[in-house]
C-alpha cells in the first residue's frame, strides 16, 4: 500500500502591471499561441516576496524596480496542477501584486536570453478573457481580477 504525501505547493508571485491610462499587461508564453497571463514565477529559498517579484519582472520582460512602484498585494490563491505533480510540487500558492508601471514603453522586453513569452499587449483590465488561461487557473484570476482590480470577469 503506497504512503500517502502530503500536497506540495510552490510559493510563486505574480506582477499586474497598470499604466496611467488604466490598462493591464498581458504576456503571450512562449509557444502557446493564445495563451496570455501575467509575469509570473517562484520565490527562490530565503527570497522576499517582494525581491522575487522584482526579478521576475526583470527576467521575463525586462523592467527594473525604479520603473514601478507597488500599490497592492493579495493572496496566496492556491491552485493545482490538472492530475499531475510538476518539479515535486502539486500546484502553486500564488501572490499577486498590482504594480503601477511608469517607464518607457520600449522598456518592456521579451527578447530577453531565456524567453519566456513571445509577445505582450496592454489592455483594458475587464476585456481579459478567461480562456486565454489553462483552466486550472481561471478561478484564481477571477478572484484576483475582483480583489485588486475590482472587475467581476465572467
């Protein structure tokens, strides 16, 4: 009889990037035609919340901290992996921070030497579709999206 393991969640952060005009940052990963989301990605051991947030935003589009400034955060919104254990890990618990970006516009980059999307767009928060997401994931953004951006998607 197998040992029952107990659910291993990886601790992950998430940037909402907002310009001055009211509109959000969406990513297009890379190799996924159509599948959009926000700058993500896990809190390295004896990192901050916050420190990982800051190099993920320069990892995977290129924005340093002098071009942001945080105005909230909520979470962890927990979700699983769809019937899989990924890297030893059944889901994520994620943080997501809205952050008002204020650089340049050529300052956001996805031609970085580790690609992670291939294209990004700015938007109105409440055109945000919910299938652009893996369905594993569209609760939890619906929850955010209410929570920090005050928008019921449905």
């Amino acid at each position: 009889m197998p040992i029952p393991t107990t659910p291993r969640f990886r601790l992950n952060v998430a940037g909402i990037l907002r310009d001055t005009h009211g509109r959000i940052l969406i990513c297009e990963r890379m190799g996924k035609r159509g599948s959009w989301q926000f700058p993500q990605g896990g809190v390295d051991p004896g990192e901050s919340l916050q420190g990982a947030l800051h190099r993920e935003l320069y990892e995977e589009i290129g924005v340093t901290p002098e071009q942001t400034e945080i105005r909230n955060q909520s979470g962890p919104y927990r979700y699983h992996f769809e019937g899989a254990v990924v890297k030893g890990y059944h889901g994520k618990d994620q943080h997501f921070f809205l952050v008002h970006f204020h650089g340049p516009e050529d300052a956001i980059r996805v031609d970085l030497p580790h690609p992670e999307f291939q294209a990004y767009r700015w938007i109105l928060p409440e055109t945000f579709d919910l299938n652009w997401l893996a369905p594993m994931k569209r609760e939890m953004y619906r929850r955010v999206f209410a929570d920090l951006l005050w928008i019921h998607l449905p």
